[in-house]
C-alpha cells in the first residue's frame, strides 16, 4: 500500500518510513504532483492534522496522513499549543518563542508542560487519530544544542537533562513524535494482516 506523509519535508518522510516498515510504501507531497503550502487553519492540533490529510486526500485521491505538534504548558491554559511555531508573533522564531515563554512564566508555581503529537490518517472517508505525549517542565533558561523549537527548554519527566542536551536517538526512543507513530505503526500493522 502507498501512503501519502503530508509533508514538503524530506527528512521527516525517512525517518517515518524507517518506522513504518517495508509493508507501507511513503511518498511525500512533491511526489503526488502536490507543490502548494499546506493550510493550518484550526484552533486545535486534530484539527489541523485533519484539514492537511483531508486536502490531500480529497485533492489528490490518495491516501494519506498529516501530524501537528504543539507544546501546552498547563498553567497557561494549553499555551502555546497549536501556536507553538508562532507564539512570538511576527518575531518568531525558536529563540524568542522560548524567550516568550519564559517571561510569561515568571512568577509561576507550576512550570508542567507536554509535547503533543495528533497524527490523523484519511485513508477512505473516516478519519482516523493517533496521539503521542511527552510530559515534563519547563527550565528557567535554555540548556544544549540538539533538537529544534523548544527542546532547549523543555525537561522530559526522570530526565536531569533538557531535551536539547539529549542526543537525537535519545529524546527519538521518548518522543511525543515517536509514540504517536508507533500508535500510528501499530494500527497500520492491523491492516496487513
Ligand atoms: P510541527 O507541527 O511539527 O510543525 O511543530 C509545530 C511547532 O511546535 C514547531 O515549530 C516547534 O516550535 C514546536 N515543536 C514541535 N515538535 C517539537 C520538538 O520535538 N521539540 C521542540 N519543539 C517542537
């Protein structure tokens, strides 16, 4: 079965692929002839999950699956969330998002946060959700040099480290991202068989 990842990036389709196993065969956007940006459009991460695969599937007839992530730190109500790339506004970018976030918990009793990763498959008209979480707490101030976006500041729960001070293959085997997939693998395994 060829399945659609929607998504432009390369490297995220190698990585999945590696996960997904040699019974799915993954093909990006470019490959389905699809070179527009995705619209993300929703206030949740279902939601924007749901409206990238549906598009595709829908657009293109083909099946597919979209994810989004987001970071919800608990005494912000869920913030930044499904605004995590922007959340510093025109400014954005992962240095002052992190410094954004930091400000706005000074002060603050609790420093709970997640990772959250919704996957949604379309691969006939129902769609279907997978979800990955990782737990832990936010920093007082950015630490290491691995990962991307909030990594810096973000300490998984049992971990000393920030997710950016653990090698990539480390916060991998943890990540909200991999749990969601293997959620995600694991149903796509049903389907052979
Ligand atoms: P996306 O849905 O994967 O594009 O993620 C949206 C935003 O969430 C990113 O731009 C980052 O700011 C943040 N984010 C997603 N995944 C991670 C992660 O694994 N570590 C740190 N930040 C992340």
């Amino acid at each position: 079965m060829t399945l659609c990842f929607a998504t432009h990036n390369e490297h995220k389709i190698a990585e999945v692929q590696a996960l997904v196993g040699k019974s799915f065969s993954l093909v990006g956007l470019e490959s389905i002839g699809c070179r527009e940006e995705l619209a993300e459009e929703q206030d949740t991460l279902p939601g924007n999950a749901w409206q990238k695969a549906h598009y595709v599937f829908t657009r293109y007839q083909t099946p597919c699956f979209a994810d989004d992530t987001g970071l919800e730190v608990e005494t912000l109500g869920g913030a930044p969330g499904v605004f995590s790339a922007r959340y510093a506004g025109p400014q954005r970018n992962a240095h002052n998002n992190m410094a954004l976030l930091l400000k706005n918990l000074e002060g603050r009793a609790s420093r709970a946060a997640r990772f959250r990763t919704v996957i949604c498959l379309m691969a006939d008209e129902q769609p279907r959700y997978f979800e990955g979480v990782l737990t832990g707490t936010i920093g007082f101030e950015p630490r290491g040099h691995h990962g991307f976006g909030y990594d810096p500041v973000f300490l998984p729960d049992g971990y000393p480290q920030t997710l950016a001070e653990l090698p990539l293959h480390e916060k991998n085997k943890i990540s909200h991202r991999a749990r969601a997939m293997a959620a995600f693998v694991a149903y796509l395994q049903t389907l052979k068989s």
